[in-house]
C-alpha cells in the first residue's frame, strides 16, 4: 500500500473518562491502560495534573500514572496545567507531558481561568522547564473549529498560537475540535492556514464526534499529509468546561477505517474492542463505537 503509517493517540484515559460525574476508581483505570496497551497501542494519554477542585475525576493521576505496568515502546504522556502541575507530573517519572491553551478568550478563561495570552504565558514557563528536563511536549489548542461561548474561531487565530506552541519547544500540536462542530469544509479551511506554520508531520487531529463529522473531518485532515490521529476508546470523552461537547472520534472505529485504507496499525481490533466494552460496561452506558456495536452484536 502506498498509504503511509499512521500513529495513533489514544486520549480514552483522560479525555474519555474526566467528563464522567461518577468518579472511576484507580484500579478501573489502570486496566483501562493495560487492556490497551495489549491491544497495541503506542500513545496512551493517562492522566491530567490538573487542579482536582476543577476536574475531581483525574484527581489520582500520581496513583494511576505510579501504578500501571508500562511497556518500553509505549509512551504515556499526560496533562499539564501550570508548573505546580509539571512538578508533581515528575515525581511520576512522566516522559511526555501535553500543555493546552485555548484557540478561544471565553473557553480560555472557563477552562483555564486565564486569557489566552496568559495561558500561553504560563504554558511556555512549563514547556521550557520540560525541555531543559529532557521530557516531551505536545501542544493542544481547543476550539479549533468553533468555541462553545464565541462560535466559530479564525483559522489565522488558530495558526497563531500553533506557531507559539512550535516556537517554545512542541514536538507536534494536536489541533482539538473540542466540541465536534467542524466538517470537512472546515478542516480544509483550517488546514490551509496551519500549513502555513507548521508542517504536516507537526500536526494531528484531535476530532470530538459530536455531530457525527469525526471520520470525515480526519479523512479530510489526512489529505493534508497529517500522520497523528487522536481518538478515545469506545468514543467517550468530552471537556467539563465545554457545554454540549461528547465525545472523541472513538478508537474502534478509527482502526476500522485504516484497515480499508490499508494501513497497518498493529493494532489488534477484537482486542480494542474488548477494552471498550471493559469501560462501557463499567461506566454502564452503551458504546459511542459504532464498529464497537456492530462486532458486539454477533
Ligand atoms: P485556578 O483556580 O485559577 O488556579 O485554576 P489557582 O492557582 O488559583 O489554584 C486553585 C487551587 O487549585 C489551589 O488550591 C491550587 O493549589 C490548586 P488551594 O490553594 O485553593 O487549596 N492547583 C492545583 N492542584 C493540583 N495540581 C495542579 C494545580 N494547580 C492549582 N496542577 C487551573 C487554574 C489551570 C489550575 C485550573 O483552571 C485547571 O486545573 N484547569 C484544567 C481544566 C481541565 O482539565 N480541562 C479539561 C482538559 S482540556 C480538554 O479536555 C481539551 C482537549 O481534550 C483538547 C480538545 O478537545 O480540544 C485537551
Ligand atoms: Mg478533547
């Protein structure tokens, strides 16, 4: 095939799970890890040291990120906030963090409680600080494609902050459709505009399913020549401090997809889909995962 690999990002871990009301206890979560690390995934997003008076639920990230058995060819980055969050996120040995300014002034302060300037201010203290640590960084920006407050966002102020994120030391950025409003028209719109910046092997696409456009929108990021895709198991996920968000492009179904492009993923689906129903199950609600629904009905 000549359609080249793609790398997947799972967030299940933390965006999946730090929208749910009914605290997960550890051990579920850490199973979560391990079950998809055995379904072979490289990138498992497990934590967020975020402040737990504003997300209660990802409030034993030291325990989760102490606790789960981590693979050597696989990477379990987390969440950072501010430098009070960066600290405690080395204590835990973490080889990646992920920082995430806003694309938009209200979802900046509703999220963050800062502007979007600020919160760029703040972000690049941690980045520098990680870098001289030797430890990764990604960068998100949120609301790339619409904010939940101020509706739709310019692309030219999405690149903007890309560049930002590149310049104080991001390997990649992910570029969050945090609440699932965008379509194929847009992403080309916005992808037009970031590669301005940023080359494609920088970028990838982090597509919340809300109005059911995840899977067109990758295919017309992929178009692009992004490479990183991101996508939470069982499609949950959704940020606390975006009203009407669901959740992410779910994991599942993103496999099957690059199975018929013809992309080897290493990635066991009868596997993925186990996991999936391992975390619906336990959360007792039905899967977001279409391909998870269909493989289950047999
Ligand atoms: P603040 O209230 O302005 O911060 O919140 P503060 O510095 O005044 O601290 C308030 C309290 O929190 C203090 O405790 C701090 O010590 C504590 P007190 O003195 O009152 O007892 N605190 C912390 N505790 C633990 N770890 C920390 C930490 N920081 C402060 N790191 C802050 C500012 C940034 C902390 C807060 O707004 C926050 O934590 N926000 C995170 C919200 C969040 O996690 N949202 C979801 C993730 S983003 C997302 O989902 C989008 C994404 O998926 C992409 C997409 O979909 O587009 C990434
Ligand atoms: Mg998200």
């Amino acid at each position: 095939s000549n359609v080249p690999e793609i790398r997947i990002y799972e967030v299940g871990p933390r965006d999946g799970l730090q929208n749910e009301p009914k605290f997960v206890p550890t051990e579920v979560k850490v199973e979560l890890i391990h079950k998809l690390a055995s379904a072979g995934l490289k990138n498992i997003e497990s934590a967020s040291f975020v402040s737990p008076k504003w997300v209660k639920q990802m409030s034993d990230a030291v325990v989760v990120m102490k606790s789960i058995k981590r693979e050597s060819d696989v990477n379990y980055p987390a969440l950072v906030p501010n430098l009070k969050g960066y600290e405690t996120a080395k204590t835990c040995n973490v080889e990646e963090i992920a920082i995430f300014p806003a694309g938009s002034e209200a979802f900046s302060q509703k999220n963050l409680n800062c502007s979007v300037k600020q919160g760029l201010d703040r972000f690049r203290e941690v980045a520098q600080q990680a870098v001289k640590d030797g430890i990764r960084v990604r960068g998100y920006v949120s609301c790339v494609l619409g904010c939940p407050y101020e509706g739709p966002i310019s692309p030219r102020t999405i690149a903007k902050i890309t560049e930002e994120l590149l310049a104080m030391g991001c390997y990649e950025v992910s570029l969050g459709d945090t609440i699932g409003v965008g379509t194929a028209g847009s992403v080309r719109r916005l992808m037009k505009e970031i590669l301005q910046v940023a080359k494609p092997e920088n970028i990838a696409l982090h597509f919340h399913d809300t109005y059911g456009q995840g899977l067109s929108n990758l295919l017309a990021g992929l178009e692009f020549g992004v490479r990183t895709v991101d996508s939470s198991i069982s499609g949950l996920g959704g940020c606390p401090y975006a009203r009407g968000a669901s959740g992410n492009l779910a994991t599942e179904d993103l496999v099957y997809l690059l199975y018929g492009l013809g992309v080897n993923t290493n990635v066991d689906l009868v596997k993925l889909v186990e996991a999936g129903r391992f975390i619906s199950n336990f959360l007792a609600k039905p899967t977001e995962s279409k391909v998870n629904r269909a493989l289950g009905d047999r």
